[in-house]
C-alpha cells in the first residue's frame, strides 16, 4: 500500500510540473548597422540545461532596420507570437509551438486607415486590441504578406519621416483582420498630438484605457500627457485626461504601460519621465488620478506588475526597482538589483511561474546584455541569477555583440521584445 501510495504521488507530482521543464526565451533584435535581416532568436532558458544561456536558433525576417521594437509581454497560449519592426510599421506573427524550429505565419503593415503598430494585447474572445500611433498614408488594409513573405531578396525598412497625424485603436484577429477600429483624434485636445503607445483593456466595465507617447523622439510637441479612456465594445473614445505634473515639473509626461491592479478596477500608469500614477473611477465621468512614486532619474523604461508587486526599469539608476503596492496610495520600495554602470535597463518581463525576469537594454546603452533574474513573489526580493551567462564569462548576463547567429549573422545585435516560453 505504501509502495502504491508512493507511485501514485510521484506520477501525481510529475503532472503538476506540467509536460516539460523545457524552458526558452524568444528575443526580437536587429543588426545594429541596419545592413543585415532582423530576426527572432531563440535562447535556452532551462536553468538545469548544461546550454543554459545558449543560443539554439535563430530566423531572419528578410527585412533589415525595421526597428525591432516590441513584441507581446508573454506568450501566448497558441504559441504565436506578435513582434513590430516599428520604424517600417511591419508587423510579423510567429509560430513557436516548436520552439527550436520557428516560423513566420504572416507579415501585415498598416490597418484599419492606422499605421505604426506598437502594442498588442490578446482579449478574452481570442482577438487582437492593438494601438498603431498613426492615420496611415496608405489605404486600408494595404500591404498583407504570406507566410513566406522576406525570405527571398533583402528588404530594407522604410525611412521614417511619415506624417504624425493621430492614430487609433485596432481590434483585429492575430493575422491582422480587422474587427473594429476608433481614433484616438480628440477636438478637445487644441495641438491633436495624441499617438496611441500601449492599451489596457477592462472587460468587466467594458472600457479600455490608453496612453500616448509618441515613439519619434524628436516630435517636441508630442508631450504625451494624455491618458484616453474607451469603451471597449465598440472603440468609441470617450474621453481624454491630462496628467497633473508633480514636484519636478515633467513627471507626468510620456504616459507609457498601463496596468490593473489587484481590485481589478484601479489602474497604475507609469511615465517615460519617472513618474507612477494612480488612476480611479474608470467608468465614472470624472476618473481621477494621482501621482503616487516618482523614481530617480529623467528616463524611465518599461515596468511590470506581478502578484502585489511593481518593477521599474531605472535607467539613470541602472537598476530594476521593486515596490510593494498592496497599498496603491503608498507604494514602497523593498527590493532593486543593479545591473552595471554601462547597463540601461529598458524591456522587462515575467515568466509563467512569476519567478524569473528577463531584462535587457532595449539597444539603448553601451554595454548590450540579456539578464535574467530571479523574484521571490513573497518578499519582493529580485537578485541576479549569475549562472545566465557566456561560457568563459565572469560578467552575469549574456552579452548581444560580436556573436554569429544561427542564420548566419555576425556582428552587434540590439535586443528588444524578449519573452519566456510557456
């Protein structure tokens, strides 16, 4: 009986790790002299893999200096993944449910009358809610690739100068097959420089609320203060807010990610400026917001919430910083993990399990390295995992230059969307 009991627990066990320890990262990078295809790597993640921060794949999308920029937070379910070379306004769809062995389904430009994609967030109902930052100079529903589409002849991203007229919101399938659409165009707002950057959809009030940085840098007057609420079923705007500014004066411009809190109706927006608020009363006709943490610095990266916790990319700190938020009025910071002077942490991202980061420049410092790092999701405490390495290596982290790829590429890659396997 023991015997059985014990055969039983084990087999019991092994189901509850699931089919696989397997793990993998997906990283969407480019060539940094913007001569050679970009392309989707593929890294063993495996903590117990004698190849453990090895690169065992990698796929060229037949377009160079598209900016790789964002790809989806985590993966998901179907094993296809979303990925925007934005300067280009391409988007490409992957197949990775054979992880090693990665596919293009589809490549799709502009939508909906919209261009310049930046983020996708999956729905309930299976479909796609995307921002693109701009009206399209083309006509609706233009420029639809194959699956094969950029594996012949080089092509080469188009030159950015397009026209900064405002952008909208795009419920589509993941193929790009348009639902709905509404624009973020608001005759209340007098210089109209509202640019969609990343989307949050609440279902459950059936609204969705949006931000607005501008990724053209140099697009001055695109302050970007404006938070834009939704209502979700049907993409109509309903209002737009601007952000109050706090002791420094600019911590609230460039509104970046928005994220649901754990009440499931208060929403955390941070900005590009350092600044943390705290966004109420959704539905109501009067939402009110608040800035609740302002980090160091003048240039804040991309954050993420997990359990009741919230992790900022500092890079003026060239650090990760963690603050517990189970008070949002208050939040306080427990934990940070430094990545080295030459480092400026940008993307971030979280594992299945909450337990371990991804984190890299986004091609934006002087050193150019992929770090993972490991989250204890009861005290907050984020410390670098130092065996995600190169081989030889006495530095943590994996670094992007001077390595040849798979596909044959030899040279600086810059790193940006980078997510784990399911």
């Amino acid at each position: 009986m023991r015997r059985l009991l014990l055969t039983a627990l084990l087999v019991w066990c092994g189901a509850c790790r699931g089919p696989s320890s397997t793990s993998y990262l997906f990283l969407w990078a480019g060539d940094a002299q913007h001569k050679a295809s970009d392309f989707l790597a593929v890294i063993d993640a495996s903590p117990a893999s004698q190849r453990y921060g090895a690169i065992v794949a990698s796929l060229p999308t037949g377009t160079a200096g598209s900016h790789p920029h964002h790809t989806e937070f985590e993966m998901p379910a179907t094993g296809h993944l979303l990925a925007n070379g934005f300067n280009a306004g391409r988007t490409w769809l992957f197949d990775l449910t054979d992880p090693v062995r990665p596919q293009i389904l589809t490549v799709f430009d502009d939508r909906a009358g919209f261009s310049h994609p930046h983020t996708f967030i999956r729905l309930a109902n299976g479909n796609v809610l995307a921002t693109f930052q701009y009206r399209s100079l083309t006509t609706p529903q233009a420029s639809s690739g194959a699956a094969q589409a950029g594996h012949g002849a080089m092509h080469h991203a188009a030159a950015t100068s397009v026209e900064r007229s405002t952008g909208g919101l795009v419920e589509m399938d993941e193929r790009g097959t348009v639902i709905r659409s509404g624009s973020a165009s608001d005759n209340a707002i007098a210089n109209k420089s509202i640019y969609p950057y990343s989307v949050l959809p609440l279902p459950a009030i059936d609204r969705a609320v949006s931000t607005t940085s501008d990724m053209n840098e140099e697009n001055e007057k695109a302050t970007a203060e404006w938070l834009q609420i939704w209502r979700l079923s049907d993409l109509t705007l309903l209002r737009s807010i601007a952000l109050e500014p706090g002791p420094f004066g600019d911590e609230h411009k460039e509104t970046g990610e928005p994220h649901l809190l754990a009440d499931g109706k208060s929403v955390y927006i941070h900005t590009f400026r350092c600044g943390l608020y705290l966004l109420r009363d959704v539905e109501s006709p009067e939402p009110v917001t608040r800035l609740v943490h302002t980090f160091e610095g003048e240039d804040c990266g991309v954050p993420i919430r997990t359990g009741h916790f919230w992790l900022q990319t500092v890079p003026d700190a060239h650090a990760v910083v963690v603050l517990d938020i189970r008070d949002p009025e208050h939040p306080r910071e427990v934990s940070r993990v430094s990545v080295g002077d030459d480092e400026w942490p940008h993307w971030i991202a979280v594992d299945p399990a909450g337990r371990r980061i991804v984190l890299n420049s986004g091609g934006y410092s002087k050193s150019n390295r992929l770090f993972v790092l490991e989250f204890d999701r009861v005290t907050g405490r984020l410390t670098m995992d130092g065996r995600f390495r190169d081989p030889g290596s006495s530095r943590a982290g994996v670094n992007m230059d001077d390595k040849t790829w798979p596909h044959g590429f030899s040279g600086k890659a810059l790193p940006h969307g980078t997510v784990f396997s399911r």
